[in-house]
C-alpha cells in the first residue's frame, strides 16, 4: 500500500501562484510516476500533469507554459507550481502515484485538495 498526503491548495486570486506538494509512504516502487490531476463536478478527472522517477515530465496543453511539476526522490514528494492561475484552474487537485507491480500498473490516490481562483 501506498500513501499520499497533499498540502497546499487555497483561494488565490486570478493571475496569482499556488504550489501543490504530495508526499508518499508505503510500499514505494523506485520506478513508477506521480503527478496530479484534477475534476470539478459533474466532470471526469483529468490529467493536470505527470512525472517519472527518472524526471520527465508531461501536461496537459491548458497547463502549459504556466505549470511546472518537479519531483524529489529522496522525499519521494512530488510538487506542483501553479503560475498564471485562471478561473478555469479551480478544481479538486489529486495527487496520484502508479508504479507497476507483479504485472499491473497500481495507482493510489490522496484525499484531493481544493484550488480556487477568483476573478
């Protein structure tokens, strides 16, 4: 088992920064990827971004440019800049990890952290 602990999600003005942080504990697999997605109701979660134990990253088109995900090993913590937020960031950030194990990708989730941007 694996788990995950957010922090730093809040109300910040349109144009403004937040940094999203997750930790990991447990069973921690030294190859597998962290990253973050989101959802706002009545819609599907979706992938915010995404990096591998070996450090690279991915996002999706409407963060980039204005997100940075950065991971650290050795805390087995990855983080999340948010620059630029837009309204249109505001959702439930959730931390993920996925490794694969005896054959199948595992994913593990935190509890969700909440971003507001206002106008």
């Amino acid at each position: 088992q694996v788990q995950l602990v957010e922090s730093g999600g809040g109300l910040v003005q349109g144009g403004g920064s937040l940094r999203l942080s997750c930790a990991a504990s447990g069973s921690i697999f030294s190859t597998n990827v962290m990253g973050w997605y989101r959802q706002t109701p009545g819609k599907e979660r979706e992938l915010v971004a995404r990096i591998t134990s070996g450090g690279i990253p991915n996002y999706t088109d409407s963060v980039k440019g204005r997100f940075t995900i950065s991971r650290d090993n050795a805390k087995n913590t990855v983080y999340l800049q948010m620059n630029s937020l837009k309204p249109e960031d505001t959702a439930v950030y959730y931390c993920n990890y996925q490794d694969r194990r005896y054959g199948y990708y595992t994913d593990y989730w935190g509890q969700g952290t909440q971003v507001t941007v206002s106008s």
